[in-house]
C-alpha cells in the first residue's frame, strides 16, 4: 500500500510539472478539482447508504448485531461507530466515514441470513479493520489528481479556449497537457485499483487477529461468493458503482488490472495460512 501510494504520489508531482510547464492555470485548476473532491469526500458515504436503501439501526432494533460490534471495537480498540442495516438479498457488508469518529458499518439483510454468528463476527472486523485503517480518506486522497486528469479531459475544449485568438502555438502545449491528462488518468486507475486490492488483504489480516479465527473469515467469504453467483445479474447492477466499498465485489466479470477486490481464492489463502500460524503460535512474530 506504500509502494502504491509513493507512486501515486510520483504520478501526481509529475503531473503538476507538466500543467505549469505548459502554462495551463494550475491553481484555478486545483480550486476547481479540490471543490470537486471535497464534496464527494463530505457526501459519499450519505449518497452511497442512499444507493443501497441502508439506514441506521438502533441498538433496539438490532441487538445482536450492535453487541457483536461493540464487542469487536473493544478488541480492536476502536470508538463504536454508528451501526446500519440495507435491506437486500444481496449477501454483502461495508464500511464508510471520513475518521473513525464518524465511521458506519453496514451489514446488508441477505448477509445476516446466510451466515453463522462466527462467520459475521469476522465480516464485520474484516469492516472495522477498513475504519481502523482509515481506507476512505485514503483512496479520497489517491483519486484527488485523478480527478482533476478526468477534469482535463472532459472540459479540455473549455481549457484550450482560455488564450483563444493568441495564435496557432497554443496547440502544441495544449495536446501535450491532454496526452498528460490521459497518462495521468489512466496511470491513477490502475495504481487506485492495486491500492483497493491490497486493502482487502489488510483488512482480512486485521480481521484475522482481532477474532484469532482466520477460518471463519474465509468460510464466510465462500459462502458470500457462492451466494453472489447466484444472484441475478439486475439485482447486482444497483450495487456496481460502490463495489470497491464492499467486502466482495458485485461485479461477475471484473478481474485482474480492473478489479478493485483480489481474487477470492488468494483471499482464502491467506486466511487459512494466518489460521496454521496462529494454531502453531508464530503469527505474532510475523
């Protein structure tokens, strides 16, 4: 995740150079872009637990699920962020806030049916290790350039108006920030889904040691897989564009460079070679 977040970081610097260097307005841009970023920073979780038809549960109203994560947050030293419940068949969990003061955890009705309180108990950490690791302020973070690449390239024709009349060697600086726009853009895709893989390996982890059962983390991600396969394709399609929020990705035909979750067979993998560490007692040391 450093690794990726340094070359981020490259790609960016590497970026501004380009638009300064070409006389492009970088602070105007850089206003513009970072409105941009902060409204979906302080809307996203509320415009995604409207997506998904979730709302906030009451200890009353779910007492089981509101005592399983009180008492995860207490092992994982954690303040108990608010607890919500969508209403779908679809078998899946995510977790969304900017900190984790104001953090949301959600457990969706088809998840809650399918697994055994073992299996959910490892969900919902595997959710909690995404709030403890801060993971939406980060990949806001990543995505800020991004954005402003994608900027570039959808309003490009405005840009390149600004010193309209001023004669023809405008152009050439222009199609170069264009090209660099594009690099950049398709650069930070691809780094922002590497980053969004490896956050589900660290999130199983940190699920992995607050439970000491890797086993019933990687039991509840087979049947979650199994249960999404069976789903139609339309009762999926509601839930494409929040995908990398959730603990198994709705998208069927997604894999390699384009996915935001890594395969779940390496998933499982990892858990049940955490589980023979932790039954030989070296996982600690590791």
């Amino acid at each position: 995740m450093l690794i990726t977040m340094f070359l981020l970081g490259a790609v960016y610097v590497a970026f501004v150079g380009v638009l300064f260097a070409a006389g492009m307005n970088g602070i105007t841009i850089l206003l513009i872009a970072g409105g941009f970023a902060a409204l979906q920073f302080f809307t996203s979780d509320k415009l995604a637990m409207h997506a998904m038809g979730a709302r906030e549960v009451s200890p009353q109203e779910a007492p089981e699920l509101h005592a399983m994560i009180e008492r995860l947050c207490i092992q994982a030293d954690l303040p108990k962020p608010k607890v919500a419940v969508a209403y779908t068949e679809m078998p899946n969990a995510f977790a969304l806030g900017k900190s984790q003061k104001s953090a949301t955890v959600c457990a969706t009705t088809g998840i809650m049916k399918m697994l055994s309180p073992r299996e959910l108990e490892g969900v919902m950490a595997h959710e909690l290790a995404h709030v403890k690791n801060r993971d939406v302020m980060i990949m806001t973070i990543a995505s800020f350039f991004a954005s402003i690449a994608a900027m570039i390239l959808q309003f490009g024709f405005l840009f390149g108006g600004g010193h309209g009349g001023h004669g023809d060697d405008e152009g050439p600086g222009f199609l170069v920030i264009l090209l660099a726009s594009l690099a950049v853009y398709v650069l930070s895709f691809f780094l922002m889904m590497s980053l969004s893989r490896y956050r589900e390996f660290v999130a199983d982890r940190g699920a992995a040691l607050v439970t000491g059962r890797p086993s019933a983390l990687a039991s509840a991600l087979r049947k979650i897989s199994s249960g999404m396969d069976r789903l139609p394709e339309k009762d999926l399609r509601v839930a494409n564009e929040l995908s990398a929020f959730f603990i198994s990705s709705p998208k069927k035909s997604i894999a390699g460079l384009f996915a935001t979750h890594p395969p779940m067979e390496k998933r499982i993998e990892q858990l049940m070679r955490l589980e023979g560490e932790l039954q030989r007692g070296t996982l600690a040391a590791a």
